[in-house]
C-alpha cells in the first residue's frame, strides 16, 4: 500500500511523517499530558466550589466465571488514560485550587494472581498524573469531605449507577447538616460538556486516529486478497482481526460486518456464517481500535475480483456520490449540505439507471433515493464508534451545526437492494453496496484517513487479480 494522505490544504507535513515510518506497530498512544491537558479543559468548564464525578466500566460477565473483554468507559478515559475497572475519578474545583483524585483497586497479591496486575495507588500518581490515588474502600470517607462546601455537583446522568451513588453521597452529607456541614444544592448534567471537548479532536488524538485508520485500511486490503468463492465470512473476519492485531490495534472497535451477497442488506449483519459466492459483492464494514480510538471503513468489492455491469454501475455511483460529498467538507459546511449533495447524486444516478421513475426534479425534491439509501449519511467518529457530540446547533433540533476544524466524522453513502424486492428489475436484486471513509475537518477543509484504502474499481480489480 502507498503510504499517502489525501489533503485540501497544507496538511502534507503529516504524510511526509508516515513515509518515515510513524506507523509502526502500537506506537500511537496519548501521554499523560495529554489526558491532564483533557481534564483542564473539562475544569475551564467547572463552576467556582464544584466538584465532578466520573465512574470506570465495570467488568462484564459473558457466561458463568468468564467475562467480555474489558472496555474503559470512554468519558472515564478520556480525562483518566486509566484502563482499570470500577475506579473513580473526582475533579474538585474550589475557587483557587484544582485537584484530581482517582479512587482505584487496592494492590492484592491473591488478586493480582488470578486477575492481573493493578497499578495501585502509589504508582498512580506518576503514572496517571493524577494529584492523589485512595482505594475504593476510602472513597465515601473522602467524598463526604470533599462535599462540604461545595454548590454543585457534574456527573453524566446516564449512568444509572453512578447517578444512584451521588444522590447517597448527596443524602449523607445533608444528614450532618446540623453539625455544620454545607450541602451541594445543585446537581448538573456533564455530558454536554464532555461531549463537546470530545467532539473536537487534538493533533494527537488525530495522529491516533490516522494510525487506526492506516492499520484498518491495512485489513481491508488484506480482505480483498485473501476472498475467495467457498470460504466462510467469518474467515475473512479473522483475516481482519489478524492484520489489526498484527500492527497493534488489539481489538476491533466494533462488531465487524462480513456479509456476502444479500446479507449487506442487512445493515448490522455480524453473523458472518454464511458461504461466499461467486458473482456476489462483499460488504466489509470494520474498524480497529487504537489507544482507545475507533476506525470505521466499509468497502464492498466483488467475491470473486471481477464487478458485473449491475454490480458495477451502482458501485460507480456510490462512489461518485461519495467523493462529492468529501470534497464539499470545510468548516461551516453542515450534514444538511452533504445531505443535500448526496440526494442530488444519488437520486440522479438511480434515475439514469431506471431504478426510479418520474419526472428527476421531483424525485430530487422527495429525496427519492432514501428508497435505496436507508440509513444517514455519517456521524462523529473518536473514542465511540457513533461518538458523542451535539449534530445540532439548539435544543429544538431545529438546525445542524455547522463542522470545526478537528472534528471527524464519517461519510458512508449506500444503496441497498434486497433479493425479495420484486419491484426492482432482477439485475440490480441482492446488491448491497456501502463505501465509508472517515474524514477530519481541517483548517480550511478536509483531510480523508481512508485514503489509502483502495476503493476504485480499477484498483480492486487489479489487488483481486493479483
Ligand atoms: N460501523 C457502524 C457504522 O458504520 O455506523
Ligand atoms: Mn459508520
Ligand atoms: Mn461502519
């Protein structure tokens, strides 16, 4: 694979960066820094006598005495780089100090040998630059005092536990209000302003991002060479799961999708136990994680290397609509105006084909290839797959907000055609096409991680044939 980035504006320092081997196998990874520079802007947006909550994942049971593989809860990480489960995080805001307390499993060898290593609380400090490390035995001691005198109180209110814990804390403390104790008064929601913080990327979040994309593309490239008519689709999975790990991304970010001829139709297929049949497209839609981040790229290419003519004047389409839609992304530009670009191309497209009928203005006007196109044209992509942040500029929804520079999001135009969709003419039936990219607004427009990811029909067809 060349190693180059597509760019509107001068971003080419970065791709000079990749030619000199910047991706190596797990080098990308935030520092403490970063993750103290993350907790900063969080305290920016924190009243004077404040305090915040923010509660670790907690391990999850798969079946008796074996669990998932853990995952951080992304908030929790986010401010922390702390990858321990059931731990809490405590920035506390009074009106001249700022301090970070992490609350976290106490060292344990007898746990420690059936479990794994904790970091415990003495090294925790150096290592999370964090300001103090307790046990989570010492916690609501700690907390109690820390609520004295403070006004209002920030967790995110969609975690039900957490939120059933502050409130226990908040009684506790209004218990001892006789002996002098100041209770909270006011309880605030920390989402939106963790959402927003994390919706804006840094450059080296990006630099992340650019790594889990490079590695994901890698995988899909790897995919593409190794299809053949016969194998089952959850070998192909393991061919990615193999190249993701193989450069450092351990796990995939999502469930990955592997779906064979009329299986792309369905949108969140992950069986992936069907056989894969000559003539038929398949959709591979899988992303690794990096350091916490998710890559998310669909690529749909024939199984046996070779488009048919319906296969592909709607790849071709598809793909067409895709980079239009790319090259209008700039800051100020909002999802209406890809959104509107998209139905202009695609609805056009399907028109020309005879897949719709009717006078084209009018279909344009009723955004007619939503038929096809069945799900939305992208979202935010950083730690969550589907991340955080607003789509909107207010509270009633009324309008889209207009992109950043450092936001990412993708942009994944599809059209689906099941085999049970008797109106369609029998050519186009059991065609699933998605293609997705993830694009990051720049300063003066875009710069498209995906772009090494080969996705012309050209260039497929020639990697197949290899
Ligand atoms: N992989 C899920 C999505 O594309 O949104
Ligand atoms: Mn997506
Ligand atoms: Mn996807």
């Amino acid at each position: 694979m060349t190693i180059s980035n597509q760019t509107k504006d001068n971003s080419n320092q970065q791709a000079s960066a990749h030619a000199n081997g910047k991706h190596l196998p797990g080098i990308a990874s935030l520092s403490t820094q970063d993750f103290k520079a993350h907790r900063d802007s969080f305290f920016a947006n924190m009243a004077d006598n404040s305090i915040a909550f923010f509660a670790a994942a907690t391990e999850v049971t798969r079946s008796n005495d074996t669990e998932f593989s853990f995952c951080q809860n992304k908030n929790f990480y986010y401010l922390s780089g702390f990858n321990e489960p059931d731990a809490l995080l405590v920035l506390l805001k009074r009106e001249h100090s700022q301090q970070t307390i992490l609350f976290s499993l106490p060292k344990d060898k007898n746990q420690e040998v059936w479990h794994g290593r904790r970091v415990g609380q003495e090294q925790a400090c150096s290592v999370y630059g964090v300001d103090q490390c307790f046990t989570l035995d010492e916690k609501d001691q700690h907390i109690a005092e820390y609520l004295n005198g403070i006004t209002q109180v920030y967790f995110t209110f969609d975690d039900q536990p957490l939120t059933q814990t502050v409130f226990a804390w908040l009684a506790k403390v209004r218990a001892t209000i006789r002996q002098g104790t100041k209770a909270p008064s006011k309880v605030v929601d920390a989402s939106p302003i963790i959402n927003e913080l994390r919706l804006i990327k840094s450059d080296n979040e990006i630099e992340v991002m650019r790594q889990v994309n490079y590695i994901s593309c890698l995988a899909h490239q790897r995919a593409m060479e190794k299809t053949q008519a016969g194998l089952y689709e959850y070998q192909i999975e393991n061919e990615i799961r193999h190249e993701f790990t193989r450069h450092g991304a351990r796990y995939a970010a999502y469930a990955t999708i592997v779906a064979g001829g009329d299986n792309a139709n369905i949108l969140h297929y992950t069986d992936n136990s069907e056989t894969l049949n000559d003539n038929e497209l398949l959709l591979i839609d899988a992303g690794g994680e990096l350091a916490g981040y998710a890559a998310d790229i669909t690529r749909t290419f024939p199984v046996n290397g070779k488009f048919t003519a319906p296969q592909k004047a709607l790849y071709q389409l598809v793909l067409d609509s895709k980079s239009s839609v790319i090259e209008a992304i700039k800051p100020g530009v909002t999802f209406a105006k890809l959104n509107e670009i998209a139905n202009q191309e695609l609805t056009t497209g399907l028109y020309n084909l005879g897949i719709l009928s009717g006078d084209l203005a009018t279909l344009i006007a009723e955004k007619a290839c939503k038929k096809y196109f069945i799900h939305g044209l992208g979202h935010w992509l950083g730690l969550d797959v589907h991340d955080v942040g607003d789509y909107h500029i207010n509270q009633d929804k009324a309008q889209l907000r207009e992109f950043a520079q450092g936001m990412v999001l993708t942009i994944e135009p599809g059209l689906y055609m099941p085999l049970d969709d008797t109106e369609l003419d029998a050519q186009w039936r059991g065609i699933g096409i998605r293609i997705e990219d993830n694009i990051v607004v720049t300063e003066q427009g875009y710069e498209n991680l995906t772009a090494d990811c080969p996705e012309t029909i050209n260039d497929i067809e020639a990697l197949m044939a290899r």
